[in-house]
C-alpha cells in the first residue's frame, strides 16, 4: 500500500530564488504541487523523497523564470484491488462502518462485516450481531480485503475504497485471534491410543 515512486515533472524556478541551491527549491516548490493531495497514477502522496537529477534550465521568452525537469520520487499511499489491509474503525453508521488507512478512510458496508446480521445500536455507536452476540465499535482494530477501489484527484478525502471482512481470517483482530487459537487446540489434541486393537493382536498370539 505503502510505495517510493520515481517520478518526473518541470519545475518552474521563479527569479526570487535564483542563486540558492537548486535542489533546495526544486524540493520547497515539489512538496508545494504534490504532498497531501491525491493523484490519479500516484494515489495520495505523503512526502517528496530524494531528488535524484535535475536537468539543465530552459527559459521562455517573456519569463525570467527556468524551467527544469526534475527527477524525484514520493512516498504515496496507494491501494490496490483485493489488497488485504489492517485499520482502524474511526465511524459507525446504520449503513456500515468507517475504517481509517493510513490517510485514507473506506467503507465497509454492514452486509460485509460477517454473514451475520448487524442491527445499528444508535446511543452507544456500535453494531451488534443477531446470531452472533459481536460487536463493532470505534476504535476497533480490523482486517479487511479493498473490493472497490475509486481514486480522484485533489484533496486527501477524494478516494473511495469498499470493503470486506466476510471472508476467512478477516474482521476484528479479536474474532481472528480467537479462530487461531481454536485452530491451535485442534492440532495440540494429544492422540487417543485404541487400546482395543492391542488386545485384539495379543489375542492371536
């Protein structure tokens, strides 16, 4: 989810800064454009990383300014479909629950949760399964698969991402550590000798 992208853009150095290190202001304009915003290709970007080359100035008649290309990279956020993901549950609502991802919040809708029934307890913000007795509050731990996935551009809440815990060992880290340690019962069970077949063989003898 988490990407170092190599990137490449002009930059427009403007007179004011002509004479203090390049780099230092190709970095200061860069950080400007790209970080905390949300590009198609890109995803969200974090932070511009190292600039790694700068290419010779070119001016335009009638604009004391150069202009560079810029070899750079960006640490981005960007999801992928079917991406297994761990978050935070940051918001309930009748419809579903919130889960924040690093700097991107998707949806799971409550027919995703389990194969439950989830019925939306208002006063104290949380949902509760019929059959099961489980509750999802804020706060909350979970592990979900991305199923939709709708990057826009601009600012950091332009994403979309849908998502699942219906499927095996996602939902609430408390739910899967419960199913691991059933699991591990299952496969320490000490082996039951069956004492009849020895009796069985001694009395052939």
């Amino acid at each position: 989810m988490f990407k170092l992208i190599d990137v490449s853009n002009t930059v427009r150095i403007p007179p004011s800064r002509f004479g203090e290190d390049i780099e230092v202001v190709a970095k200061d304009i860069l950080k400007h454009e790209y970080e905390d915003k949300i590009f198609a290709e890109l995803g969200y970007v974090i932070s511009i990383g190292n600039i790694i080359e700068i290419k010779e100035g070119k001016i335009i008649p009638g604009d004391g300014a150069t202009y560079h290309r810029v070899f750079f990279e960006v640490l981005a956020l960007k999801p992928d479909l079917n991406e297994i993901i761990h978050g935070e549950i940051v918001e309930i609502v009748d419809f579903g629950v919130f889960i924040q991802l690093g700097c991107m919040d998707g949806l799971c809708h409550i027919s995703q949760i389990t194969n439950d029934f989830f019925s939306y307890n208002e006063i104290n913000s949380e949902l509760i399964g019929k059959e099961t007795g489980k509750l999802v509050k804020e706060k909350d731990i979970v592990r979900a698969r991305i199923v939709a996935l709708s990057i826009g551009t601009g600012s950091s809440r332009s994403g979309k991402l849908g998502l699942t815990m219906r499927h095996p060992f996602l939902g609430k880290i408390d739910w899967i550590n419960d199913k691991i340690s059933g699991f591990d019962e299952i496969k320490e069970a000490p082996e039951i000798e069956d004492k009849g077949k020895d009796k069985k063989k001694k009395g052939r003898k």
